[in-house]
C-alpha cells in the first residue's frame, strides 16, 4: 500500500508546541529487559516466534552482562563536529573484550536453534584479533552474508558496551553530525519510531542500532540523505498503520517508523525484528533499505 498524500506535519515545527530534547540516552539496567519482554509479546501472535524468542534469550544475556559490570567509564570532551564516541578507537583497545566473553557465556544458556548454536561455538573460539576485524565489519554497517550468525553475536557483545558507554554521556554534549549518524557514536539507525508520550508527543526519533541513543529527526525527512522530497510510505495489507516503510524517491532507500501511538510499547529492534513482512514486501520494490538492522541480515 503506497500513501504520499497523508502526510502528517511534524509537531515540532509548529510555534506554539515546545520543542523535545534532542536525545535520549540510554539506560542499560532497563533497556534489554523491556526489549526481550517486547520480543516475546510480539511472538505470541507471530509465526515469527521461534525466532523472536531466541531473540529475546539473547536480549536478556545482554541485559545479565549490562547489569552486572560497573558503569562505564565516561567519555572524554566531546570532538566538535564528530560523534562523541570514537568507536574505531574502542574497537582498536579491545576494551569490549571482558563483554565478549561474558555474553558468549550467557547466550551458552538460552534456547537456540542448531545452527545459532554452532554459530556461538565458532565465534567464541576465535582470537581477539579476528573478533576486532568482526567488530569492524558491524561498524560499517555489512555482515559477511556466510558468517552472519556468528557477526551477530559480536554486534551484541558491542551494543552492550556502546551503551553503557552511551549511558554515561550529557545530553547537552551531543549536536547533529549528518542524516543518518547518531551523535553519540556515528553508528546507523535501526529505523526510527513516533512517540506519543510527554514532552515528545508526535515527534520522531532515530533509534541507534548500536548505542541505543535516540535522537531527534524531524518527520516527512529521509533519514538516509535528508530530503524532503519524493517521500512515501508502505505498509503491508491489514497493517493498521503500526509500522511503515519510509521511501525515498531521491536516494532510492527506505526505512522503517514505527508509531508509538498505534502501538503502545512499541520498542524500535524489537518491533523492526517482529516486522519482517514489510521487508518482504520492499524486496519487490525499487528501494534499497537504509540504516543498518543486524537481526534481520540473512533473513
């Protein structure tokens, strides 16, 4: 279903309604146990749920190694005109190493089908050198089509350290860096979710797929190149308007929003994850999906 003549003003342009904050960060001790509750949720009435379970298993191994370390370390003064976090140089440390080994520990004891279980056992045999290569093949936003799996195990352990990275941020420190980066840490978004909630009632937020900051974009914008032009929706039939794609006829790219209104609860990965129908139905059209959504490579 294509729509380009509803089109809805964003809120925030509008004199007498406050302006949001531009972030929220994130908060570790919360986060992953709302997702995996979200996850499971969403399974109960999808045929997706063998994996959205497993999902969720692995979303509360990252909360266990979340919650159970001190708190980050805070960051150095901000790099004007950069993301604040320097992710190549936190890659390049092996500082997230004690998290690797800690989640592959974790994720040891959830239910998972076999070739997720083998997939566990390869990466955690491997040295901190490759994982470093790994962890650099997720920055950049591309998973090696043959070793997807076991890539999605590091993404994992990395988004538990960027976010408790990201936790220990100030707000007033992040400023815009470009469409499509998170000022955080310069990672892709997963997609971006409308909120209906106070202080940001109608207002679209970016979702960081791997910090988990979420950062203020205005609607009706494509958040792969910034325009404003050419921009349509689609959602599957029956879809209620829950969750559509955002298309983009001058980048040729999409992206999912999902609308918090229509779906109170809604969680950006988790309901990008449980979402998979309208990436079927893009596949058919000229749009290449923008952004980065690891759970769903391979798929």
């Amino acid at each position: 279903m294509t729509d380009k003549t509803d089109l809805q003003p964003d809120p925030t342009v509008i004199g007498n309604i406050s302006a949001p904050p531009f972030v929220y960060l994130p908060r570790p001790e919360e986060l992953f146990a709302k997702r995996a509750q979200r996850l499971r949720f969403l399974g109960t009435a999808s045929p997706l749920r063998p994996y959205l379970d497993f999902v969720a298993g692995l979303t509360d191994a990252q909360g266990a190694v979340a919650t159970g370390l001190p708190p980050a370390v805070a960051m150095d003064a901000p790099r004007p005109g950069m993301p604040v976090i320097d992710r190549d140089k936190i890659v390049a440390s092996g500082e997230a190493e004690p998290i690797f080994e800690r989640l592959f520990e974790q994720a040891e004891k959830i239910e998972k089908p076999q070739n997720a279980a083998d997939a566990l056992k390869r990466v955690a045999k491997t040295g901190a050198e490759e994982r470093r290569t790994m962890a650099r093949a997720v920055l950049s936003g591309t998973l090696p089509p043959e070793t997807v799996a076991e890539h999605i195990y590091v993404w994992a352990g990395l988004q538990v350290h960027f976010t408790r990275v990201a936790a220990q941020l100030a707000p007033k420190a992040l400023k815009p860096v470009a469409d499509g980066v998170c000022p955080a840490c310069g990672s892709l978004p997963t997609g971006s979710i409308v909120f209906d909630r106070p202080g940001a009632h109608g207002s679209r937020f970016c979702s960081c797929s791997l910090c988990n900051t979420l950062w203020h974009y205005v609607r009706i914008k494509c958040v792969c190149c910034g325009s404003t032009k050419g921009i349509g929706y689609q959602e599957v039939e029956e879809g209620e308007g829950f969750i559509k794609a955002e298309t983009c006829d001058e980048c040729d790219h999409w992206t999912k929003v999902i609308y918090e209104r229509k779906s109170p609860g809604a969680e950006p990965m988790a309901d990008d994850v449980a979402s998979l129908g309208i990436d079927m139905l893009m596949r058919d059209l000229p749009y290449r999906r923008g952004g980065f959504a690891p759970l769903l490579a391979g798929l």
